[in-house]
C-alpha cells in the first residue's frame, strides 16, 4: 500500500478520534461531504481524507468548521460527543 502524500497544512492523523469527530459533526450539520466542504472552503477529497485518518486538518480549516458550527447553530458540547477542535 502506498501512502498518501500529505499537502501543505496538513499532518498525519495521529489518532482516530480526530477522523471520527470531524465526520459526526459533518453529520450533526446534516451535510453531505461536498456540502461540508464547500461551506468550509477545502474539497470533498480533503474532507474524506480527514474522515479516513489519511490526514488531519489544519489549524485554519479547524477554525472554518468552528465558525461553521456557530453559524449552524452547533456548540461542540452539544454535539452529542464530538469534543472541540482546538484540541487537535
């Protein structure tokens, strides 16, 4: 197996956890990979990238889904087990 290059911005997942999060708040926010993508301004393969534990996200998309979340409505608390972003 190959590995996946990392780009710029972007590390290697460390644990899981960062991975599982990132896609239950994308479902928390009812938003498909694209849609989530979007509103955050990376592409769909970063998202999925993320979400399988290739990568992990920078400390500037940390910050777009932390305002995506605000703006949704969507606390870290209240996302029913998905803790805070900074702490990645």
């Amino acid at each position: 197996m190959v590995p996946h290059p990392v780009r710029k911005g972007e590390t290697k997942a460390m644990t899981t956890d960062t991975n599982t999060d990132i896609r239950h708040v994308r479902r928390q926010l009812r938003m498909t990979q694209e849609e989530f993508a979007h509103a955050i301004a990376v592409t769909a393969s970063t998202v999925n990238r993320w979400e399988n534990a290739h990568a992990v996200p920078s400390r500037l998309a940390r910050r777009a889904i932390e305002e995506l979340m605000s703006r949704r409505g969507l606390c870290p608390a209240e996302a029913a087990g998905a803790p805070t972003l900074a702490a990645y």
